[in-house]
C-alpha cells in the first residue's frame, strides 16, 4: 500500500501521478518535479511476535505499477524550473527489498531476573507485574499507535483529493456528502 501508484486506472488521482499514495511528480508532462514519494520502511507485528526483529527497507520511487525511475529518462527541474545535475548518484532506481535485522524491538534482561518461558513473553502474569507495563506491551502500543497514525494521514489524503476533484467538475464542497450517497 505504501508503495500504490496506479494513477491512471485510480479515479481518485484525477490521473495525476502525484496524487497518490506513492507521488511521482516525474510521470507529469506539465509539473515534472524532482519530487515525490522515494522509500519505504516498515516492520511487521507478526515478525516481533515471531521475535524476528526485521525492518523491511526499499529505495527508489515506486515501479510496482508504473515504470522504474532513471534520470536519463525524466526531465525533472528543480521547483524554480532550473535544471539538476545529479552527478554521482546512481541513473535506475530498481531496488529490491532489504531485511535490517535490528536490536531495537528485543526485549531486554537484568543479570537477576528469572528467563521467561513462552507464555510469559505474551500476557505477564501477576507475580511478574510490577504495575509497570511490560515491554513487548510498550512495543506493540507504539507499533499500533504508528499503523492509526499512517491510517489517518492516508484517510485525511483520501479526503482532500476528493475534495480536489469535486471542486474540479464544479461540485460546491457543501454538497460533497450527497454526491457519495
């Protein structure tokens, strides 16, 4: 989802590559900004439990449906509509996923306290309890606190790109809500 850019076949765009999840100014004949959506990174709630640790990690403008970017086939300007020289970088951004194995999301130990067994790891019982929460509680609160805070900003996108195209065919914003009915 977080690489979706499927503007010519998403009603939502208004077949423009930059209103979509995954913005790409350089698929736009009349904007063609060096701009837009470029990486993704992303862990799995499945993969903690599994206690896999993994960061998902891609670099690039999406290609899942549009065609892969290479500066010696965009004319991107910078916003001023002065041209960029992007010496040194590489020119196809075809990247594949890379898996970051990471420490940030194992639990941590003191040298005193007893190795917990599998149950534990899930539900601390209340000898454990000490009235502070358990840290693989604190990780999942923050990991779920992030996906609801992803979640609104692609429903207040979704919002304001609706809005855009009733306000394109005329359609005051006023009466928006009896259209969708």
């Amino acid at each position: 989802m977080l690489r979706y850019n499927d503007f010519r076949n998403d009603n939502l765009s208004n077949n423009k590559a930059y209103l979509t999840i995954a913005a790409r100014y350089d698929l736009d004949s009349k904007k063609d900004y060096c701009h837009g959506a470029t990486d993704v990174k992303y862990v799995s709630i499945k993969e903690l439990f599994e206690g896999k640790s993994l960061i998902h990690i891609i670099s690039g403008p999406s290609n899942d449906q549009q065609p892969t970017f290479a500066w010696s086939n965009t004319t991107c300007r910078a916003y001023d509509g002065t041209e960029r020289n992007y010496e040194g970088m590489i020119d196809v951004w075809n990247k594949d996923w890379v898996e970051y194995k990471t420490q940030l999301f194992q639990i941590q130990k003191k040298e005193d306290e007893p190795i917990e067994t599998d149950t534990d790891k899930v539900v601390p019982t209340d000898d454990q309890s000490s009235g502070k929460p358990n840290n693989t509680v604190i990780i999942i609160l923050g990991v779920v606190s992030g996906v609801l805070l992803i979640l609104l900003v692609v429903f207040i996108i979704l919002y304001v790109m609706a809005k855009r195209k009733y306000n394109d065919v005329g359609i005051p914003s006023s009466q928006v809500e009896l259209v969708d009915k």
